[in-house]
C-alpha cells in the first residue's frame, strides 16, 4: 500500500505545488502591496475566505504530500489542486477587475498562476482514476 502511496501522481502534483507556491504567493505579494490592495473595494468577508482557502489549501497538500494511505493522497492532492486553482483564479479576477492597471509585476503573478492552472486539467483525471 505504501508503494502506490509514493507512487501516486497525487503525491508528485502536491509536491509540486507546495515547491512553486511560495515562488506565486511573493509575485501576488509583491503585486499587492505595491498597487495597495488594502484600499481595493473588495469586502472583508472576501479577504478572509481567500485567506483561509489557502491555508486550508496548503494544509491539504502537506497531508497529501505526508500521508501513507493511497486514498488519502489522493484526495488531498485533488482537494488541495483545487483550491489553489480557486485561489489562482480569484486572484486574477481580482487584480484584473480591481485593480489600478496591470503592472509588470501583475502580469509576473499572472502568468505564474496561469501556469499553475494550466497543470490542474491534465492533473486531475489521474488523481482521481
């Protein structure tokens, strides 16, 4: 059972994930705090959900990344894969609507979240075949 578990496609993805997140999280850092994000209309309730969507995230991916049994790898990678491309995806929508103009620096944080939501679609099937 270990072997499948080490083996498991859920484990490389979550692996992945949690090497290129903080290489994301200071391009959308970086972004947000040099276009002052804390003066953007969006309401607190939404800052609080994104934030505990990626910790919830990143907690999910380290069990996946940790965990010994098959199945619990591979539903944390899958649950794990998708809220970061939730958070990805918000935070697009958020810079893009919200906003002053895309800089250089969002259009850094842009790409690299698009990257990672480009590997969701071809992730996901074999987590959860």
């Amino acid at each position: 059972m270990q072997a499948f578990s080490r083996a498991s496609p859920a484990r490389r993805v979550a692996r992945t994930l949690l090497v290129t997140g903080p290489v994301v999280g200071t391009c959308w850092a970086v972004v947000l705090i040099t276009a002052k994000a804390w003066e953007w209309p969006v309401p607190v309730v939404a800052r609080v959900l994104l934030g505990g969507l990626l910790v919830a995230s990143i907690l999910v991916l380290v069990t996946a990344v940790l965990a010994q049994r098959y199945r619990t790898v591979r539903r944390a990678g899958a649950v794990g894969c998708l809220g970061l491309a939730v958070l990805d995806t918000s935070m697009i929508t958020a810079v893009v609507a919200a906003g002053p103009g895309l800089r250089w620096l969002a259009v850094m944080a842009i790409v690299a979240s698009a990257a990672r939501l480009k590997c969701v679609p071809r992730a996901l099937p074999p987590m959860l075949a």
